[in-house]
C-alpha cells in the first residue's frame, strides 16, 4: 500500500513537472527543456500502473485533480509566476473534492 502511495505521488510529480517544464520550454525555446518534459510525461503510465497495484482506480483518478495544484503551486516556486486570488475558490473547491471523496 505504501509503494503504490509513492508510486501515486511520483505520478503527479511527474505530470505536474512535466507541465512546467513544457512552460518552461515555451518561454526559452531550449530542447533539454522540452526533453525533460517528454521523459517526465514518458514515466507518468509506469508510475500510475505501480499505483493502480493496490489503490482503487476512483481514489487515483480522484488524486489526479490535484494536478492543477501542483502544477500552480511549482510555477509559482520555479518559474516565479503570480498566483491570482481569482483561483483561490478553485483551490478550496478541488481540494473539498478530493477530501470529500477520500473519507
């Protein structure tokens, strides 16, 4: 179970690196940055496949919703984007979501 819990988190760090690096690579214009992005959305079926092993496909599904986060959350960190108020209700309300079905 614990496997499969790491294998989830490695999954939405690898989707929501991807993502950045790709915004990465739009504002560069660099190939490694590209790159990166293809090998971290390259690992993201293996990763999932390691966590569908004991989590159920609703509870991983449900978990993915926390991309949007994640990849707010790392653009802010890496990229030194702006977090608008205006997404904060999403916030709240994706992470109710994912709460909610968890319990």
């Amino acid at each position: 179970m614990m496997l499969s819990t790491l294998a989830l988190a490695a999954s939405l760090l690898c989707t929501a690196g991807g993502m950045v690096m790709f915004k990465r690579y739009y504002h560069s214009r660099r190939r490694s940055h590209i790159a990166y992005s293809i090998l971290l959305f390259a690992a993201v079926p293996l990763t999932t496949f390691f966590a569908l092993r004991s989590l159920s496909l609703g509870f991983v599904y449900m978990a993915t919703a926390a991309n949007h986060i994640l990849v707010l959350g790392m653009s802010h960190i890496f990229l030194g984007e702006r977090i608008p108020p205006r997404v904060l209700p999403g916030i709240a309300l994706i992470l109710a979501g994912i709460l909610i079905y968890a319990f």
